[in-house]
C-alpha cells in the first residue's frame, strides 16, 4: 500500500495526531523567534515561498489522490495477482509501485492474499514496490527534485519489487520459506475484501453525487496531510541550510561512488520521516552537495523501510521472511542509487 493512503488514514482517524503535527511546526517557529529572530523570520519566509512553489504540484497530488479514492481505483488490485507466478510478479510490481489504491489497511490486505494461496513471490513484489511512490508522490517528487528524479524513483520502485519478487521466487524452493505467516494470521479484513470480492472502478466521478461527495472528503484530508508534512519539511529545510555545514553533507554523501550511496542508504533507514516530508529534505541535501545517486538512494530506501510498510511485514511475517525484506530494501535501493548516479552522469 502506498505511503500516503496510510498516512491518510491516519490523519482521518485521530485529529489529535494532525493537531501535534501543527502544534510542532509553531513550537518550532515560537522557539526560532525566542532564540533567533532574523533565522525565524527566514524560516517563515522560505516555508512560504517553497508551499508556493510546490503548489500546482500539490493540487495535482491531491487530485489524484481523490480521484484514486472516489473512482474505486483500488478494486484494481486483483488483477495484479493473477496468472503465471512470473506474470505476477512483474504485475504486482508495477502495480504495486505506480498505482494508488484505497483499503483498510495493508496488513489484511497482504494477509488475505498469502492466505488465499498467492504465492509469498509476487506478493514480496508488491510489498516492496508499494510504499516508495505513487502517482501523487510522482508528481510532488517532479514538482520538488525534477521529472527526472520523479521517473527515476518510479523506476526505482518497479525495479526494487521486481528484483524481490523474482530472488524470491528463486529461493522458494527453500523449505523456510514455505510458511510466512505469523500463526494467527488469516484472511480477513476489508482489505481482503477487495482481492475476494472485486468491483470495477467507476470513472466518471462527476456523475454519481457519493463519489463526488467521497472525491471532495478525499481530497481534504489529502490536503491536510500533505500540507502539515510539507510545512514541517520545509521547516526543517530551512534550519538544515542555515546550521548544517555543507562540507559535511559533501564530505558524506557527495560522490555516487558506491561507498556514498551505501552511506546514504544506510542512513536513509533511521533518518527517514515521511516520503512527502523528505522530498524537500532531499532537495536541502542536494543544495548542500549530496550527489543525485546517494539522493535517490536514500529516498527508496527511507520509502521501503518507514515505518507503516515496515511494520506492516513484520506483523504479518515470520522474522526470517521480514530479514529477506529488509536485505532486498538495502540491495534494491542501493542499485537504485548506483544506476540513477551513473544515468545522471551521462
């Protein structure tokens, strides 16, 4: 599941968590105007100009979005899981990784379709693939970093769940990895409702009144979550270029030499806050001298390893599974770094 279905229902379900967010970004601006006036008034500033600047992109992420939510775009989902086991797993990983879909939640999702017998291969793709973009973060990553930033991370996505899906359909021969599931763990949920019991999708939103209804709710809650992001993204950008020494950020990560791009990888797991707030984070990086290809790879691997598509595999997996998650993240995203490097270079 895309990181910013999940991140929505979190903002729709608990006000308190949106309220905490907001209430953070003006402790920030009340701190900076106590200590350091002229730096707040400059971080007030560039927030401004930077929500400007993103906005046409802002408003097309949430459109989508919406639209994805209104039209039933996730009933989609099923189709990624039928046929030859091969045939799903390039399926799953380019659904997985360029399709927005709305559920309940990934962990029913991803356990009604090991329950249901799809085979853990296309399954890992899906897993994989999904949380590092989706046509709304496409659009945010091209209106932030660049279009060809923007099809490299989607490139980044599909190649990442196709390289899981397919090493493990080469181990599944491997009697450990047999059984994924926790015990306990079975088919319910709405999630699994949408693999069981697909419905086609209704694109013409604008004629049905719910849809238009589910398009306008949507995309409000769309907009809020971005924007609380994006605000707390540029907050931070701000005091990275005022405080963080740009010899530092050349010194670590300013080559796309493998040893850069494994540093940026690495570090992109523990330093990752959200995929939308770390584009604008990535951007200051870049300012500051971080090479493209440790760039890229520290967003596919902050996007593989947040935590809801992280905790969501390990909920649902037994650790040797949730240990080959993690190995094909670092492997994936690492060769995601390497490539957009060299591809930046020519």
């Amino acid at each position: 599941m895309s990181e910013l279905v999940l991140g929505i229902r979190r903002a729709g379900g608990a006000m308190s968590a949106v309220q905490r967010v907001w209430l953070f970004n003006g402790a920030v601006l009340l701190v900076l105007a106590a200590l350091a006036p002229d730096q707040a008034r400059e971080t007030a500033r560039f927030t401004l100009v930077s929500l400007a600047d993103v906005a046409p992109w802002l408003v097309l992420s949430v459109g989508l979005a919406a639209y994805a939510a209104a039209s039933g775009a996730d009933n989609l989902i099923a189709k990624a899981f039928q046929g030859r086991q091969a045939v799903m797993i390039v399926s799953a990983a380019l659904f997985g990784g360029l399709s927005p879909f709305c559920s309940c939640g990934v962990v029913p999702l991803i356990a009604a379709l090991l329950a249901m017998g799809v085979p853990l291969a296309p399954v890992m793709a899906f897993w994989l693939a999904s949380p590092v973009v989706d046509p709304a973060m496409f659009a945010l990553t091209a209106g932030t970093l660049g279009f060809d930033f923007a099809v490299g991370k989607a490139a980044a996505a599909v190649g990442i769940g196709l390289l899981g899906g397919f090493g493990t359909l080469a181990l599944s021969r491997q009697q450990w990895l047999a059984d994924p599931l926790r015990p306990g763990i079975g088919n319910g949920g709405c999630g699994g409702v949408r693999v069981r019991d697909p419905k086609p999708p209704v694109w013409r939103v604008w004629a049905n009144p719910a849809r238009r209804t589910k398009f306008a709710r949507e995309g409000a809650k769309t907009a809020l979550f971005l924007l609380k992001w994006l605000t707390l993204a540029f907050i931070l950008e701000s005091l990275m270029i005022a405080y963080v020494p740009s010899g530092w950020v050349t010194g670590v990560v300013g080559g796309d030499g493998p040893v850069s791009v494994a540093l940026a990888t690495l570090v992109g797991v523990p330093l990752y806050l959200n995929g939308y707030a770390a584009l604008p984070v990535v951007s200051g990086f870049m300012e500051q001298g971080m090479a493209p290809g440790a760039a890229m790879a520290f967003l596919v691997a902050g996007g593989v390893s947040c935590i809801p598509a992280a905790v969501a595999v390990w909920a649902l997996a037994k650790p040797r599974v949730f240990a080959l998650y993690l190995g094909f993240a670092f492997v994936g995203s690492l060769m995601a770094g390497l490539l957009f490097g060299a591809a930046m270079r020519l």
